[in-house]
C-alpha cells in the first residue's frame, strides 16, 4: 500500500497571504456585526424620537382640538391622521379618548374600540415610548396627551412598527456588506500582487525553509577561510565573513558592515580593484602583511546590484614559488658550471694525454683555488647558513648572466644572530629579489657588478644591494614598492611584485626600506630589520667571534667539495 505523501508546506508568500486574508476577513466581519448591532440600536432609537415628534405634532395642533368639541370627532381626525402618517412616514397614529377609546386607526374597523397598551401616564399629562405589540404587531410607539386649559381632552399615540425598522437595519447592513466585501476583494487584490512580489524575492520557499538557508548561509560564512566580501550597488559593504576580515586586516570587532569600501583603509589599488565596475580575475594585490588573489564580479539582474569578492591568501605561494625561483636558479646555475666544469676536465684529460702534465696540474689547481676563493668571500663575510646559501646560489647566477657579484668589506654576520621572529624564508624574499633586482639592473652596464652587504648595526640588522645599472630616477623613488610598477618591459606573467614584496616582509617586521643613488651611478636598495628577540635566547648573539665555528664548517665543506 502506498503512503500518500505529505503535501509541502505553503511558501513563505502563500502563508502570508492566507494570514492576511483570514485577517482581513475577520476584521470586516467584527465591523460588520459591530455595525449591525450599533444600527438596530440607533434605529430603534431613531424611531422612538419620530414618533415622539410625531404624536407632539398632531397634539399640538389647533385643528385637533377643535375636532374634538365636535359631535362626531372621527368624521375629521381619521383623515387627518391618514394624511399625517402618510406624510411622516410612521406606520399609526391613533387619536383617542382620555379613556382610551379610539377615534382614528388604520384599519377603520378598530375606531370605537379600546387602545391596546399604556396610556396610565399620559393621562396624567406625560409624554413617553415604549415598545408594544397591538393589532399591527409589535412596533415603537409614543403616547402623549392633548390638553387644553390644564386638562387632558385626548391622546395620541404615534408609532412604527418594529418590521419596518428591521427592514431599514437590514437595507442599511446590505450596504455595509456590500462595501465590506469590495474592501475584502481589494484587499485581497493588493495582498496577493505583495506576495506575488515576496514569492518571487523568496523563491517560493516556506519559512522552514528559509530558516534553513539562513543556518546553511551562517555556517559556511564563518566555516570557508577563503575571505568573502559582498558590496551594494553603492559600493558600501553588505556582508564580509571571517576570513576577509583578517586577510583584509580590518580586525573582528570592528564593524564594517554599512561602510564604503573607500573608507576601510585599504591599499589604493586594492581599493580601486574592489570598486571596478568590471570584474577581475585572480589579480595579485599586497596589503600591509599579505599578498590577496582578488577576484570580483558584479551582480545583476536587470540592474547592477553589487559586486560579490572572495579574497585567497597567497602569501606563502609567493614565498615558496621565490624559493622555487631561488632553487630553480641555482639548478640552472649548477648545471651551467656542471657543464663548464666538464670542459674543464676534457680540458686537463687532453692535456695529460698531450705528456703536458704540470700545465695539466696548473691549470686544475687555478680552477680549485678560484672556486674556493669564491667560497671563502662569501662564508668568512656572511656565515649565517641561510644567507651564505642565498648568496653563493645568486653568485652563480649572476656570474652565468655576466654581472659580477661581491662581497663588501665591511660584511660581516654571524651564525645564530638572527631572532626566531625574522625566520629565514623572510631573509630570502628580502635579500633574494633585492639581488635579482639588482643583477637585471646591472646587466649590460661597463664593469656590471653588484655589490652585497650584510652586517649588524647596533639592534638592528643591515641588508644593503647596490649596483651599477642606470639607477632609479628620483621622481620613482616611492613607486618603485608600489605592486605593478617596473621599467622594464612586462613578459606574460608580469612585474613588479619582487620590491613590493620587500617592502611588505620589511614593513611587516617593522623596518624600513629605502632607495638611494650610488656613487657608481647605480641603485643602492637598504633594508633595515630591528634584531629584538622574543626571549627564547637565539637572538643573543654579537658580531665578536662567536661565528668562527660556523666560518670553519662553511670553509671545511667548500674544501670537501
């Protein structure tokens, strides 16, 4: 046997619009019976008063009196009190005896008969209302007297009958209906076009559902770590989850939401990238301590929305792809000296087959003794491994693009001065890109070389790279650390990034980085990092002789090798 299944719960938009309607239908139907009630009261009222004016009328009037001096009364007054109610629109009026015989009725077959109700206190001179069933049915009727030198001559009694003011209520309660139904109907009109708009907004889901997304929406949010911005169409920021809030460095309680992306302190090109009115894609971007692969794409439907951004830290990809640059280098270094090496032997093999072997033996010792004098330069200068390393690896590569690479005289770093705080993956994009920038600078120039220091100066660490290139111009001095900015030619993957990276790793451990011109026409790059430690005692080191050990195993394996 097949379960039927469940209907699905009405969208959001249709519950609203049956809780509309049902709303609207019951506040009409509370108005309607208020109204109904309130008019079969002020109806009943309404007649009390006419035939009170009634009756007042024909008691007052001369010619009523004077009829009843006459010998047969009935003869004038039941025409008069025909035309009377006719006129006035009441359903009796009866004129009568003090004692209560009648000498006008409707239905001529009751004159000379008894009045049917109360007549006790008009006779005694007052006039009221009450509501009687005589011989037309229940109706509203006044009784007053006619009096005349102090003495009651007659009564009249005028009344309504409680049917006709029914029918007046009933014709009154068909109108307020009428109107309430056309209220209704539009109401319903304008109710169903608001949720029609609702449904489309909601798509149709229900609120369960609804709810749903909004526990799915907050959960990813905060779960994705990939940063997530989303502006309006007035470029003010209408969501941002956790991850942008850090990649962007705007903190976890600040709060952003509402402000314009001018506003938030962002880098000029990062901030000009999110305010673009066409999207981008994975373009690379610096803040203070990051480097952000931006992506941007505006929404639309019909008209421009907003503009969703998703934000990816590619801070260590950069960092790994200089050192894939660094390693890759130095592999195309070693394989160049590998195969100059190997001409080098041919060289000596030739030359002992040739009996030639004291030339064959000087020019071998040449060879070893200008390797290791290249060794020797760099470790007795620098013998902290990480640069030693970096700097023997760019030396290679700038001897094979024909710029000479050296050593200051005054260099001089020791192993285990550098904090735990500047790790040496910081140490290579500094002083790594500053070399690679220098060497393209310096290529082609008379006498190219470029010339390195490394030292201690007081707490603080100097990184100094000057060259003989064409230097930088003045006027370039600040853009040169901009992202993008580069005088040489852009190939496919772009420039510009290797100084802003500087100038990031340098900012981010809170030194400074200048440029300045050289005194052999060249670019003088210095960067300047404080060697404060975090007290875990690796930054305790001096420029004395506590780097000798680290000398000698750098000169022991240049002899091994």
């Amino acid at each position: 046997m097949r379960i039927p299944a469940l209907p699905r719960p009405r969208s959001l938009a249709g519950q609203l619009f049956a809780m509309q309607a049902v709303l609207l239908a019951l506040v009409v139907a509370g108005y309607a019976l208020f109204a109904y009630i309130s008019n079969q009261g002020q109806a009943e009222e309404a007649a009390r008063r006419q035939a009170t004016a009634v009756a007042r009328s024909v008691a007052d009037a001369p010619s009523v009196r004077e009829a009843i001096r006459t010998p047969d009364p009935s003869a004038e007054l039941q025409p008069y009190a025909l035309r009377v109610q006719k006129d006035t629109g009441v359903d009796f009026v009866t004129i009568m005896t003090p004692g209560g015989i009648r000498w006008t009725h409707p239905n001529p077959r009751q004159i000379g008969r008894p009045f049917l109700g109360n007549i006790a206190r008009a006779q005694r001179g007052d006039t009221f209302t009450e509501t009687y069933t005589g011989t037309l049915g229940p109706s509203v009727r006044a009784v007053t007297p006619i009096e005349e030198d102090g003495r009651v001559i007659g009564l009249v009694s005028a009344g309504i009958k409680v049917e006709s003011i029914s029918e007046r209520v009933r014709e009154q309660v068909v109108a307020l209906f009428s109107v309430a139904a056309g209220v209704l109907v539009l109401g319903a009109v304008g109710t169903y076009v608001i949720n029609a708009k609702l449904r489309r907004h909601t798509h149709g889901m229900n609120a369960t559902e609804l709810s749903r997304m909004h526990d799915y929406h907050q959960a990813a949010l905060h779960a994705v770590r990939e940063g997530l911005l989303m502006l309006d169409a007035q470029r003010r920021v209408a969501l941002i989850n956790d991850g942008g809030r850090e990649l962007l460095g705007l903190g976890g309680e600040e709060d952003v939401v509402g402000r314009p992306v001018a506003d938030l302190g962002l880098p000029a090109p990062l901030t000009g990238a999110l305010l673009a009115s066409e999207p981008r894609v994975d373009e690379v971007h610096l803040t203070a301590s990051r480097v952000l692969m931006v992506n941007t794409s505006p929404v639309s439907g019909g008209e421009r929305r907003g503009t969703v951004v998703t934000l990816r830290d590619v801070t260590e990809l950069q960092a790994l792809m200089g050192e894939l640059d660094f390693e890759r280098g130095f592999t195309q270094a070693l394989r160049a000296q590998a195969h100059e090496a190997a001409n080098r032997l041919h060289t000596v093999v030739s030359l002992i087959e040739l009996g030639r072997s004291e030339e064959a033996v000087e020019f071998a010792t040449a060879e070893l003794e200008l390797a290791q004098a290249l060794t020797d330069q760099v470790v007795s200068a620098v013998s902290e491994p990480v640069l030693a390393a970096l700097l023997l690896g760019k030396t290679a590569q700038a001897n094979e693009r024909g710029v000479e690479l050296v050593m200051s005289e005054d260099s001089g770093l020791d192993d285990g001065l550098l904090p735990r705080n500047l790790p040496p993956r910081d140490l290579v994009t500094i002083l790594g890109n500053l070399v690679d920038n220098a060497v393209d600078a310096a290529r082609g120039s008379p006498r190219a070389r470029v010339t390195v220091t490394a030292r201690t100066q007081g707490t603080e660490l100097v990184l100094r790279v000057a060259d003989t290139g064409p230097g930088v111009d003045p006027a370039h001095a600040d853009l040169v650390f901009r992202h993008g900015f580069s005088t040489k030619p852009a190939p496919s993957g772009g420039r510009g990034l290797g100084l802003a990276l500087v100038r990031q790793t340098v900012l981010r451990h809170g030194g400074t980085l200048t440029v300045a011109q050289g005194e052999e026409g060249g670019a003088v790059f210095e960067a300047r990092l404080p060697l404060e430690d975090d007290g875990a005692g690796r930054g305790s080191g001096n420029s004395g002789n506590s780097g000798n050990s680290g000398d000698k195993a750098w000169r022991t394996a240049g002899q091994k090798a």
